[in-house]
C-alpha cells in the first residue's frame, strides 16, 4: 500500500520538479564541520530503525505516521534513557511528563498530525502490548508527537488507522530514510514553502568519542527563512510580516535525536536543548501558535535500563560533562541540516479545497546562496 501510495505521490507532480529535488549536500549546502555518517541520517546510530506509512487519497488526504525504533529489540523490556525539551509547548504531546519524571523511553516514538496523536497513540499501545515478553504488561508509555497538517489535509477526517500504524513499524528499517513529503511530513509545511521529513548525522573524531548523533525531523513552523546564513525567505519575499505575502508563522517542529553516546538523561536534554539553537539558525523563532518540542535519546547498549533489574544498583558509563561540547555541535549541525533536507527534498504538493503549496524553488535558491557565498561548492 505505501508504495502505490509514494507512486500516485510522484505521478501528481510535474516532472522537472520530481527530477530536480534532492539532499541539501547535493548541491554543495553542507553546514557546519563535522561529518555526516554513512547514510547522513538518523539511522547512523546503530540500531536506529524509521518507518513511514505516506497517505494521499482523492483531492484532499495528505497525511501519514513517521516511527523511530530506538533499538532493534523490545523497547519496553530494555528501555533507553531519554529526555525531552518543550521549546514552545503549543502542541499535543503522548508520553513526554514520563520521559520527565523517569529519565527514559519504553516505546517507539511516533510522528503524525495532531487530530490522529491519540489514535497513533492507541495502536502503538496495542502494537507494544503484543510483542512477545510483554505478555504480563498491565501500564506502558508510548511516545506520540505531532504537527497540525491541516490547511492540505482533510484533519477533521483523522485518516490515520491502526493499520497504518503498524504497517510502518513492520516496514521500519535502518540504512536511507525517505525525506520530504513523507509519513508525518506529508501535509506539512515551513518556512513558507512545502515541509516535511528531513534527517541528517554528525560522527565525532576518535579523539572527541567517535560518537554519533542523528537527528530526524518533521517541519511545518514559519520564520524567515536562512541558510547557511543567507537570507533566502527575504530574497524570494516569502517571509513572516513580509508586506502582501498571504505567510502562516504557526505550525509546530518535531525534533527526535539518536546517539550512541552513553549519556545521562541530564545530558540527554541538554543535547536536546541545543537542538533550538539550529532552530533558530533556519530563521524560526517559535511563534506563539507552533509546538516545538525535542526528543533526545541513548542507544547505547550499556545504559539501558532493563524493565525488571535483578540488582539494586545501576552501575553505567556516563560521558563527564567537560566532553558534551561536541556533542552539542553536533547536534545543532545535524539539526540544521535535517531541516534544510525536508525543504530541499519535498514537492510542491495540492490538498483539500484546492490548495497548493510550492516547494523552496532549488534554482532560485542556490543563485541566493552563491550571492552570499552560503554554499560550499563541490
């Protein structure tokens, strides 16, 4: 079903536009210094799985459910420490005071609009409650985040199934994620122009702990648009209070971020609150109608926490303090570059009653970045 659903997608788009597209690396935007991983992507975390179900139905259902598996095993039986930051908390957010007041996560986390989140929710209960070990599970915290997909998306309609729940965390793989318009970014949009699903990977030198962290996004939040510093959204005149443009500043962001690093759940959110500071970077500045939130989590076989200990106390590796500051780079350069991806990546895309939203026009956009000097030709 999600393929014929990705083909109608690509078949609804005029040809030049599917052919143009591509990762902001592509043409030479790569921000920051330190290297992406392999697949430049969440998944260069070891054992970090996204799947998407992408729903396009008729003239007016552009929706759909992004899961990231923290681990390939069971979640619930083998937590991970975790953490969240509420950068502007206008949204509807599953299981975020637990991750709060116990410092991990027993679920894979799920991404979908914000009339679906309590149904996502339901169907990932009953999906983690079925997995074998769980059998005697009587309370579980699953994880939903959410952006509002309503101006393209029927919402009202709450399209988003059990079915399409579980189909995405059955098809959930590591290697290459899809991008753009999506899963949960397949009615999005940000910055004004089309959003969507973006990831990107940072791996840190040997000498500062090899780690690496991944970062996934879903974008639909406005601002004015930069990057790499460049003023690309006051060059193309399509930004917030920009005179005669019809702009929406609300939406929300979802940033979910994967590291190998053994790290607290104390570090965890101080790695996701530096994740803002990328946000702020693309020009965002969280409008009073946007939620924004960041979901940090460890991989990181030896800090799990395991659901019945047999001992008393945990004893775990812990990276000091005095090492986080690569870390944070890190973060706030995949951040970016995730956000720039789901920008770059998606397709101009119509929706219910009619409407259209444009995708960042690349030609355009890549003239900007060499006026400024922005982009680091390859």
């Amino acid at each position: 079903m999600l393929r014929i659903m990705i083909i109608l997608l690509l078949f609804s788009l005029p040809l030049a536009a599917q052919d143009s597209r591509g990762r902001a690396r592509d043409f030479g935007v790569a921000p920051g210094i330190l290297t992406p991983g392999k697949w430049n992507a969440i998944t260069d975390v070891a054992g970090v799985k996204v799947g998407h179900t992408t729903l396009i139905e008729g003239d007016s259902v552009r929706t759909g459910v992004t899961v990231i598996l923290p681990h390939g095993g069971n979640v619930f039986q083998e937590k991970v420490p975790a953490a969240v930051f509420v950068g502007n908390g206008f949204g509807k957010a599953v299981g975020f005071t637990q991750i709060q007041e116990l410092g991990n996560i027993e679920s894979p986390i799920a991404l979908t609009n914000t009339l679906n989140t309590w149904k996502v929710a339901d169907a990932l209960v009953s999906w983690m409650l079925q997995q074998p070990g769980n059998e005697a599970v009587r309370s579980i915290n699953v994880v939903v985040g959410e952006t509002n997909d309503g101006w393209l998306n029927d919402i009202r309609g709450r399209h988003v199934q059990a079915e399409h729940v579980w189909q995405a965390l059955q098809q959930a793989s590591s290697g290459p994620v899809a991008e753009g318009n999506v899963g949960a970014g397949t009615g999005t949009r940000a910055l004004g122009f089309k959003g969507g699903i973006g990831t990107a990977s940072r791996v840190l030198p040997a000498d500062k702990g090899g780690y690496t962290v991944g970062v996934l996004v879903q974008t639909n939040f406005g601002g004015i648009l930069t990057i790499n510093g460049a003023p690309v959204g006051r060059e193309l005149h399509n930004f917030y209070m920009a005179e005669d443009v019809p702009y929406v500043v609300d939406g929300s962001c979802m940033i979910v971020i994967a590291t190998d690093a053994p790290l607290s759940a104390r570090n965890l959110q101080r790695l996701a609150k530096r994740s803002f500071l990328a946000f702020g970077r693309v020009g965002a500045f969280s409008s009073n109608g946007s939620g924004d939130y960041s979901i940090a989590f460890s991989t990181n076989t030896q800090v799990r926490i395991p659901y019945a200990p047999a001992e008393r106390e945990q004893t775990v590796p812990q990276v000091y303090n005095d090492y986080m500051s690569p870390l944070f780079l890190a973060v706030v350069e995949a951040t970016e570059e995730a956000i720039y991806n789901s920008l770059f990546m998606a397709t101009d895309m119509q929706g219910q009653q009619g409407r259209t939203v444009k995708a960042l026009p690349l030609a355009e956009t890549l003239k900007i970045l060499d006026k400024y000097r922005a982009r680091i030709k390859k």
